[in-house]
C-alpha cells in the first residue's frame, strides 16, 4: 500500500466520517461503535496483521505515522486512543497467541465487530511493570484472575482484554499475559473521568476469581514480560507521532488566526513578537519530525534504538506542550473556548507527557541505555 494513497484516502474519510462530529462526540464522552467498522473498510484497523486474520501486510511503521497524523487532523487524541485502541491489544496476540486463540478472536477485532484492549497499569503503579499485583492461579483446564486495572483505554466497552497477571513468583520472571473475555463472570467496571479524551472511555476493572481458559494463555506461562515490551518501541513512536502532528495542528489553527485577527491597527501576523511565536513553533516540530521519520527509519533496518526512541518520544511531548501553550496565546481568548481544537489539545499535553513512560522514567532509561 503506496503511503501517499493511504494518506489521501484516509484524509478524505477524516473529513467526512470524523471532522464534522468531533466536537459532540467528546461532549457526549464517546464516538457511535460503528466507526472501528468503517476504519475497518478503509484498511485502518487491519494495518500490519496477518491477511489470514483480515490484515492487511507489507506495511510499515510509515503506514502508522500516516495514520497518526491525519487523524490528528481532527484534533482528538481520545479519538486516536480509543478507536485504535488494538493496535496496543492485538498485536501479543498475533506475535505469541496460538492459532486457535488468532483464529478465533483476530477476525472480529480487525473487521471492527470486536475491540480489544491492554491491561497492565494497576492502582498500585503503572510502569513499574515488574511489581504488578493482579494474580492468575491455574486450577485445571483454568487459570483465577483477582486483582485491580486502571487507567484503561478502551475499557469500558472492550470485549477483550490482553491482561498482564501474576502467575509466578516476584520480578519479571512471574508475568504471564491472558486474553481475558470481558464479559466474563466476575468482572466489573467502573467508567473514570478525566482532564481530556473525552471520548476516549477509560476504565477501572476488577476482577474477582474470573475463570479464564487456559488456552487464552498468550505466549508461555511467566514469560509475559516479553510480550509487553515487544509493544513498547511501537507504542512510544506512534506517541511521538501523535504528540508532534497535535502539535502542527495547534500551529496551524494559530496562524489561521493570526492572518485574520487584527489588533492595535494590523493583523497579529503583523506583530514581531507573534511571527517570532510561529517560527519557534514550526522550528520545533519540523526538528522533531526529522528525528521521528529517522528512528522509524531504523527501526525498519532493524535496528533498536532504545535510548532514542525514549529520548523522540519526550522531544514530542515537550514540543507539543511549547506549541499548545504558544498556540493558546496568540487565539487569546477565543483559544479558551470549547470547540477549538488548540482548547482541547491544550488539555492533552499531560496524557501524552505520562501515557506510555512518563517523561521521567523516559530519560532515567535513556541514561541506562547509555550505560550511564
């Protein structure tokens, strides 16, 4: 699939399908379930999975910074987290599930019938992934979950969950990974709000003495960990995208503005002090950019390279912060209203800052990587 034709397909099906409504879905805190089916058709769900499943492979991670960046052209990051929710929940299961499991579950999830989701942040901690406390004790053709998730994207109404438990003893070496049916006995959500991604729905989920199948086992037992940080690269790089194309949008919008705004006499794009706004935004996201398409680049050669993709992942962050802040300067108060896209990517710095390895635990794994 040619990038330039999957951008243009996808911007025209942003404009019809999402723009226009963006505004009342994150009023309402949720977009209709019938969009995961029409991202489905145009190919958006299905990218980079198993054709045998409904995948559509012979993609690369190019393909998922084009899909970032238009649909940040809408200006909703709950819209991104939410409707592509799988793209952190399925793929454990393509790499480790059995056939049976991918077989069974992997078709509804790319056709958009069934939507998956990961949990493993816990009330307890979210990166600290080695101290998680959710247990799964196997009692014949089963395994008992009890335990607590939270923070959960999609978890209102996921039917599947990719679940990291405990099934060993303490550290790394006890993980285990089980694709856990929501609609199991014993399960109970409750739904959180939050400062932004309104429309995303997040969840906290309890789990008492659910019975899971033991073949919903994804990969081998207490070798989980392996299968949460095969997500981790991937997930931080679409991160940086998303975080570097909100940041573009918030520039846009501002200069939008400061064409046509006229304050003291001229237009605001007339004022020094405003060009000189815009120009430091634009240098900050063309610079993350190059370091974004560079990493992803690499990653495709093959290569891994960690402490940059941490280090990318916080230059996005702070550049869509920069950009946020100086866009809601120069919109003013008109910046401060709803239904401006600045306004509500203003209110999602700090998810992107936190979500995926705070900015702080980022750098303290960058210096490790750098032997430091």
């Amino acid at each position: 699939m040619a990038h330039r034709a999957f951008r243009a397909t996808l911007r025209q099906w942003v404009e019809a399908e999402v723009a226009p409504f963006v505004d009342e879905w994150d009023e309402a805190g949720a977009f209709p379930r019938e969009l995961y089916g029409k991202a489905s058709e145009i190919g958006l769900l299905r990218l980079g999975f198993p054709e045998e499943y409904g995948g559509i492979e012979g993609t690369d991670l190019f393909h998922m910074i084009v899909a970032t960046e238009e649909l940040a052209r809408a200006g909703s990051g709950g819209l991104i987290a939410s409707l592509m929710s799988h793209g952190i929940g399925a793929p454990p299961i393509a790499a480790l599930g059995s056939d049976e499991m991918k077989a069974r579950v992997l078709p509804g999830i790319l056709a958009g019938e069934k939507i998956s989701a990961l949990g493993i942040t816990e009330p307890s901690g979210g990166s600290d992934v080695a101290n998680l406390k959710t247990t799964a004790r196997r009692e014949g053709e089963h395994y008992v979950v009890n335990g607590e998730k939270v923070f959960i994207t999609s978890g209102m109404r996921a039917d599947y969950l990719t679940t990291a438990v405990r099934t060993g003893g303490k550290g790394f070496g006890g993980l285990s990974l089980l694709l856990i049916e929501m609609a199991s006995e014993g399960v109970t959500r409750t739904p959180l709000k939050k400062m932004g991604w309104w429309m995303s729905d997040t969840a906290a989920i309890h789990f008492a003495d659910v019975k899971v199948p033991a073949e919903n086992l994804i990969g081998p037992e207490n070798a989980g960990f392996l299968g949460i940080v095969r997500n981790f690269n991937g997930e931080r790089i679409a991160l940086a995208a998303g975080a570097n194309a909100f940041a573009r949008v918030a520039l846009e919008e501002a200069i939008a503005w400061a064409r046509q705004r006229v304050t003291f006499g001229k237009r605001l794009a007339d004022h020094q002090v405003i060009r000189h706004k815009i120009v430091d935004m634009a240098q900050r996201i063309t610079a993350t950019q190059a370091m974004l398409e560079n990493l992803a680049w690499r990653v495709e050669q093959g290569d891994a390279p960690i402490a940059e993709i941490c280090m990318l992942k916080n230059q996005a962050t702070t550049t869509m912060e920069f950009c946020a802040r100086e866009a809601m300067q120069i919109l003013g108060g008109a910046g401060y209203m709803r239904g401006v896209k600045t306004e509500r990517i203003y209110r999602e710095v700090r998810v992107n800052a936190i979500g995926g390895g705070s900015e702080e635990i980022m750098r303290d794994l960058a210096a490790r990587q750098l032997g430091l």
